[in-house]
C-alpha cells in the first residue's frame, strides 16, 4: 500500500512551477478489529494537534465503523 499527501504549494519568482512539500507513505495494512483500539488511535492522532479536552469531547461519542492501521516509512519532499 502506498499513498501521497501533499500541499497546495506556492509560486516563486525564479522557480519553473509550484514549490511543495509532500510526503509517500509505503507499508502493509491491516484492518483495526477492536472498537475501543480504534477510538485509542484516533484520540492519540488528535492529541498530537489538538488540546486534550477537545480530543476527549470530540471522541467520546465517536463511531468508527472502519479503521485501517499500517506499518510504514515515510518518504518526504520538500522541492
């Protein structure tokens, strides 16, 4: 499984086409089962950006029907 995500870029003068960062993510993937691990992972991806006390309001009454966990490595780009 692999999949790209990057941003919108920005034009600078002197430069042929947009500048961005993006970054490929490459491993194996595998369905999350366990109702309670999904909602674990989605709070500790949230607490990452977010304040605690809104990632707890936010998940505690939160249904995920799916969730897909993976092994990775990450390759960045900044051009």
């Amino acid at each position: 499984m692999s999949f790209c995500v990057y941003d919108k870029g920005y034009y600078e003068e002197g430069k042929l086409g947009p500048q961005i960062s993006s970054v490929i993510v490459f491993g194996h993937v595998k369905f999350v089962e366990d109702k309670e691990e999904r909602i674990s992972i989605v709070r500790s991806i949230g607490m990452k950006y977010e304040p605690a006390d809104y990632v707890e309001k936010i998940t505690s009454n939160l249904s995920i029907s799916c969730m897909i966990r993976y092994v990775a490595f990450l390759l960045q780009s900044d051009s």
